[in-house]
C-alpha cells in the first residue's frame, strides 16, 4: 500500500476505535511536527572563536597559507579595521569567491606575500620602547662646545617595566617600524614617532633618544653624502644586508653612534634634545641591534605645521 494510502487508512481506522490504529495514530501524532510548528526548540549555533579566528579560519578556507592569512589580517588592522569588523571586510573583499569574481583580496593578498618574500632569511629584531613617564632628560647646554657636551648629564631610566616592544626585519629603520610596521605595539610606536617628512630627514618628528648602555660617541658618524644618498632613495627594505660585514661601506656595531652634522641640525630642533638623541628615520636595525632601547620624548617639534605650502 502506498504511503499515503496507509496513513489515510490509519487516521480513518482511529477514529472507529481500533485500538492498532489508534496506537498508530498516537505515535504519528507525539513524533512528528508541521512546519509551522514553533512549540520545538531549535538550538543555536555557538563559536569560541574569536573574530580575528573567525576571519583567519576563513581565509584559510579559501587556501591562504597561514603566513599570508596572518599577514592579511594585520594590514588590515594596521589600516584602521576594527577587530569586530574583520570578517566582514574580508568577505567583502572576497567578493563572489565562489565563481572567481575577487573584490580585491588577491591583490591584498599579493602584496602580503611579496613583502613576506623579502623577508625570507632576514632576522627579526625586537625594539624596547620606553615612553618619557619612564625616564627623565638631562639639561641641554646650547653651545658648540664638544668637550661640554661630552660631560652633560645622560638622561635617567626609572622605570623599564612602562617599556612596551615592537619587532621589525633587520634593514628597516625605526621610522619605518612606526609608519609601516604591522607586529604588534608598531601602532603604539607610530602614535610618538609623527615622521611628518616622510623619512627625508627634513624633521625632526622622529625624534628618539638611545639608551646609554647603547650609545658609543666612539662610532665615527656617518658623513652627509652617506645621510642624503638615504635619503634620496629612501628605500632602506630593498636595500641587500645580507652581507654582515658592511653597511654601505661602513662596519655594522652592537651600538648607536653619533648623528652626522646635518642630522644633528635637525636634531637641536627637536623637544628636549639629549646627548644620545638620533632620528628614527637615520637608525637601521640589524641583528646586532636586536634588543635595543629607545627612550621616547614627552613631545614633539614639528616645524612643518608652520611651512606654508600654498
């Protein structure tokens, strides 16, 4: 008997008071449930992950490696993407994924790769970044006295524990850290170090003070040719480091040395400029730097909010 067929007879049979269909009549009744019935409860789905898990189970879904997920989701909070909107935003650049139609994530996710690619083989070097509520400046005498200046008082370190680190690729500058960097405190960094120049050592935004312990006045300071051929390329990434022996020319030290003459002319227009103050924009890391310590001015001069550009 069809289907049907049996469960017309089994409706009709109950109400004739067959105690069978009856039986069959109150089991068809208690385990089953129309579609417009909402007596039932329906579970929710529920997640521990996190939205930045969320938004990188996602793009590893979609075949990204983990490093270039990674690296997504961190160009984009570096953009100012709040951490509640990450999947959206990636979902919206995904676009049509389904059918290859890309709203942008391929490119975003190019350009993650083609910078993890420079990477490769480069080592990574950790800052220590101490804000001015942790140390405290010495007076600076303003003359061109250099035997004065060598007996100044070094600015005091009170309290490394307020000190928060930021991890960049050797080769890169502090400046670039602050601007471009995307591990985690780089945005920290970014709210002292203004770098309203953009790096061409026409400032003095970038303003950092190196603690003693890695500051060598013995260092021979670079030469002005040296300061303006960065400079003019600006373009401290691309530049080859692999080889340890030299940096442009120069041998690579385990310390800070002293600024060049045109460096430190931006240098005494800074806020509360110190013995071991550099620009961040003229310090390159490299491994042997890997542990250093800035100490970061309680302010800053920025003397391009005055140049009138129109």
């Amino acid at each position: 008997m069809p289907h049907a067929m049996r469960l017309s007879a089994g409706l009709t049979g109950g109400i004739g008071g067959n105690d069978d269909d009856a039986s069959f009549q109150r089991f068809f009744t208690t385990t089953t449930t129309t579609p417009n019935d909402t007596s039932a409860p329906k579970k929710k789905k529920t997640t521990t992950e996190t939205p930045k898990q969320q938004t990188r189970s996602f793009l590893l879904s979609l075949k990204y490696s983990p490093d270039v997920s990674d690296g997504i989701i961190d160009a984009l909070l570096q953009n100012g993407i709040p951490t509640s909107s990450l999947l959206g935003m990636v979902k919206s650049l995904a676009g049509r994924y389904e059918v290859d139609e890309d709203g942008g994530l391929q490119d975003l996710a190019a350009s993650v790769q083609h910078e993890l690619e420079k990477e490769v083989g480069k080592h990574r070097v950790k800052v220590w970044c101490l804000p001015s509520n942790g140390w405290s400046p010495a007076a600076y005498a303003d003359n061109d006295d250099d035997d004065n200046k060598q007996q100044q008082q070094l600015p005091l370190v009170k309290e490394m524990n307020r000190a928060f680190v930021v991890e960049a690729t050797e080769g890169t500058t502090l400046t670039d850290v602050a601007k471009f960097g995307t591990s985690e405190n780089c945005d920290v960094l970014g709210e002292y170090l203004e770098c309203a120049c953009a790096g061409i050592m026409a400032c003095s935004t970038c303003h950092v003070v190196i603690h003693p312990d890695w500051y060598d006045a013995a260092i021979p300071p670079p030469s002005d040719d040296d300061d303006n051929d960065d400079a003019s390329t600006n373009n401290h990434i691309e530049n080859d480091y692999s080889n340890n022996d030299s940096n442009n020319g120069r041998p690579y030290h385990d310390k800070i040395g002293p600024p060049s003459e045109a460096e430190q002319d931006m240098i005494d227009l800074a806020h509360e400029p110190q013995l071991t103050s550099r620009l961040g924009c003229r310090i390159k890391l490299t491994k042997e730097l890997d542990g250093l310590v800035i100490l970061l001015p309680g302010g800053s001069n920025n003397l391009m909010d005055y140049v009138p550009f129109e």
